[in-house]
C-alpha cells in the first residue's frame, strides 16, 4: 500500500510480543488504560470477570451477570456496562453503585463495546446473547442521563470519534447513524452509511453537515479527553 505524500514515513522495527496476562478468557474484550493507576483492565465477558494486571499483579471482579466495558472515573473509580445496568466500582473496596439501568427487562441482550466520549459521556451499545439481528441498540449517558441514540442494530461494536469529537462512529453494525445532538444535550453527532466499501465491509466518512467525504478514513486517532468539572456531583467518564 502507498502512503499519501504528506503522512510521514517511518521504518517499521520488529516487535517481539509478549503475554501480558496468561489467564484464559472465554470472551476477552473491553481492553481500557487507566493512566492514573499504569494498569490494563479487560472483561471476560462470558465469565462476568473484569480483569487487571497492575505493578502488583493480577487482579479479578466478579459479577453476578455479564460485564462488557468500562471508562475511568477517577484513580479508585471505574464506569462498568453490565447487561442491566451501569454502574460505579470502587476498585478498592468491590462496591458497587448503580447509575442507571440498561434494558433491565430484557433478558435477551446484553451490553457490549462502550466508550467515552471527548465531553465526559459514555456511549454503550447492547446486542443478543445469541448474536440475534436487530436486537441491539446503541445508548448515551451523559450527566445522569441514559439516551437511546439507535434501536434496530446487531453489534455496536468499535465505537470511536472524529478529533474534533463531533463525529462517532460504529464500525460493528455495517451502518453508521446520523443525529443532530439537542444543545443541552451536547455530545457527538452519528454519522450515517449504509453501505460498505467492498468486500472488507470499511465504512466511509461521513462529515458532520451530511456530505460524504470522498477521502478514505483509514483510522481515527486517539483522543486526549478534556476534563471538566463534573456537575451536581455526577461523574464524568474518561477512557
């Protein structure tokens, strides 16, 4: 593949990999770094583990239903999907807060792929425990409030934002979806393709005003996420 004239060119060195933790996971997902501890969490969904290894070494959660993904709230505090709910886990002493439910009634899906957004949101997307199509949804919360972007989907998966954190995107669905945020409720738009590039299923970029940009977007890159203080003692989640 030929690089665009103007990306920078850099030798690739060989990287020798190495385990980082040789505990199996039946379902290992939801890697998160947390900056403030040095330390790697994951799930093992199909478990309901949340997993660590620290300077310390392994650390594991328990939960009494399935986990997904997580953001970090603070050094001891970490945001947790589960399949009913979101919660708060105090790291240190296992307690568990609840902050909202999530499709509580509805034992048929769970949460899966969930990430924060540049504005301290935290974007969740549920799916069947069977893989069922359309049974999934994609949510926000946001300052103590749970909103349902989408209905209808399979797979939220990769859910990620544009640098300029006015455009998301789901790379699990085959489609992308658009909405005007409400201005007291601001966060990222959705952008909307319904069709794939060819055989790989790669999406296109979809600008933010509704015109498809003719560039191929091979990846977004990370985001630092600014902190802002939480209000009315709700938390902002980071991750």
């Amino acid at each position: 593949m030929t690089l665009p004239p103007t990306a920078p060119t850099t030798a690739l060195m060989p990287v020798q990999p190495r385990v980082h933790d040789d505990r199996a996971c039946e379902l290992g997902e939801g890697a998160l770094w947390h900056p403030g501890r040095q330390a790697l969490f994951w799930f093992d969904i199909l478990a309901n583990r949340l997993l660590c290894r620290d300077a310390d070494g392994p650390r594991a959660w328990q939960f009494d239903r399935h986990v997904s993904a997580a953001g970090w709230i603070d050094r001891d505090s970490l945001l947790i999907a589960s399949e009913t709910d979101l919660f708060r886990l105090d790291l240190q002493s296992g307690r568990q807060t609840r902050l909202v439910a999530l499709e509580p009634d509805n034992p048929a899906t769970r949460s899966n792929d969930g990430r924060a957004d540049p504005q301290g949101g935290f974007w969740i997307g549920t799916m069947g425990k069977g893989g069922e199509t359309g049974a999934g949804a994609l949510y926000r919360w946001y300052r103590g409030e749970l909103r349902c972007l989408r209905q209808g989907m399979t797979v939220p998966n990769a859910i990620c934002f544009a640098p300029a954190g006015d455009l998301a995107q789901d790379h699990g669905a085959r489609q992308r979806h658009h909405r005007q945020a409400k201005p007291n409720h601001p966060g990222p738009q959705i952008g909307h393709d319904r069709h794939a590039d060819g055989a790989t299923g790669c999406r296109r970029a979809v600008r933010c005003r509704g015109r498809r940009d003719p560039r191929p977007r091979r990846r977004l890159p990370s985001l630092g996420f600014r902190r802002r203080p939480a209000r009315s003692g709700l938390p902002r989640c980071r991750g």
